[in-house]
C-alpha cells in the first residue's frame, strides 16, 4: 500500500502534544507611570524652548506587550520540526518591532529596501553580524540567522540610528502578545502550575503564578510600571 505524507502545520501552541484538559488564559495588560509624573512632566522649563517639543512617554498608549508561561515546559514533549519566523526590513524599520519566538527558530532578514542595512546584534543571547545587502532583483539574499539561547536580543542596523528590534527568546511556545488594546488570549494550556510573565521592552517585567486544573478559561491581568527596583 502506498503510503501519503502528512504536512505538518506548526503552531504555537500546538507544538506541544499532552494529553488531558487545557485552558484558556485572558487578561489585560496596561502600563502606569509612577504617581505624579503628570506634574513632574509639565510646566516650569518644560514650556520653554529647550524641553516644549521633548518626547514624553505616554503610558496609556504602550503597547507590544508579550504574555508566556515562564520556563521550560519540562511535562511535555515537543514536535520534531524546524520552526521559521521573518523579521522585515522595510522603509528603513524593522517589522514587527517585537518578536517572540520559541527556543530553536530561526529568523530571516529579508531586506525589502533598495538601500543597504547591515543588521547586527550585540547581545549575550544571540550575537551576530549579517554585514551589508539590499533588495536587488528577483531573487533577493535573505539572511537567517537560528536562535539557540533563551533571552532578550536587541537588534540594530550599523547604518541608521532608527532601526532597532528586539527578538525575546523564550523556552517554550506558551506566548501571545497583546492586541491594541492590551488584551490577550493564551490559549490550550495544559493542566499544572505556571508563572506566567507579562513582558515590555523598557518597563520590569511582571509574574503572577496560575493554576490550571480543567479545561475552561483564567482571567489574569497586569499592570506593569517602574516598581519593585533596587533604589539608591
């Protein structure tokens, strides 16, 4: 009997084979400034010349928040197979601007701009140089680079101060980032106890510990902010 190959669709969570009840976690996650930074951000020298037109951060707008189980998950075996993502170069930016991905992907680094970038990396995660390439012809050169270290890896271009990315290495497929509004949805986890982490690029990470016992869904949320640091 002639035997039919199967494609194998690999998905987020479903990398992962277990057996039993898996949940749903949803939530929220908001940002905050410290209490009366409103006050501090305002009036006196910020009218003047000098400091009018500075940038402040508005926490209400922050976005690009990444929710996942913290960990190896040490209970369940994952799927064999080669996991891709693609980090654009596009109009001289990084698309998307955060990416998280699994422990073991590789990443591509097409370039979609008919001018060179050289895309770099510094971090003790994932150091590399990918040197100069543009977009020429039909069949561009598309960089990859694989990712075998669990952690934060910022990414920059060593032409144009604009350009900087972060890859967020993580030991396990358990992750979603939030729509535009801070919501998310982490679905098919398995039954056990979990940190799960809410995550900003420029802002103390948060971690709250869930139980999941059945199948159904977890309401956790999160506010992140500048909180619980060494102060001096």
């Amino acid at each position: 009997m002639k035997k039919t190959s199967v494609p194998m669709i690999l998905v987020a969570a479903s990398l992962f084979a277990f057996s039993g009840s898996a949940a749903t976690v949803t939530g929220t996650v908001t940002a905050q400034g410290k209490p009366g930074i409103e006050q501090a951000g305002g009036g006196g020298n910020y009218e003047s010349r000098k400091f009018k037109f500075v940038d402040k951060i508005n926490y209400a707008e922050m976005h690009d928040f990444v929710v996942y189980i913290d960990g190896p998950m040490t209970n369940h075996v994952a799927a064999s197979g080669t996991t891709r993502k693609v980090l654009t170069q596009k109009d001289a930016m990084f698309h998307p601007h955060i990416l998280p991905i699994c422990l073991g992907t590789t990443v591509e680094w097409p370039n979609e701009d008919e001018i060179f970038h050289n895309v770099f990396s510094v971090s003790e995660a994932k150091n590399f140089d990918l040197g100069l390439y543009k977009s020429e012809g039909r069949n561009p050169e598309i960089k990859r680079v694989p990712f075998d270290k669990a952690g934060r890896v910022d990414v920059f271009c060593s032409i144009h101060s604009n350009m900087h990315c972060v890859v967020l290495v993580l030991e396990n497929t358990f992750f979603t980032t939030t729509d535009s509004k801070g919501r998310y949805t982490l679905g098919d986890v398995p039954v056990g106890t979990y940190k799960l982490k809410a995550w900003h690029e420029r802002l103390p990470p948060q971690t709250k510990e869930i139980t999941v016992t059945d199948s159904g869904e977890i309401k956790v949320d999160f506010s992140l902010g500048i909180k619980d640091l060494p102060k001096y």
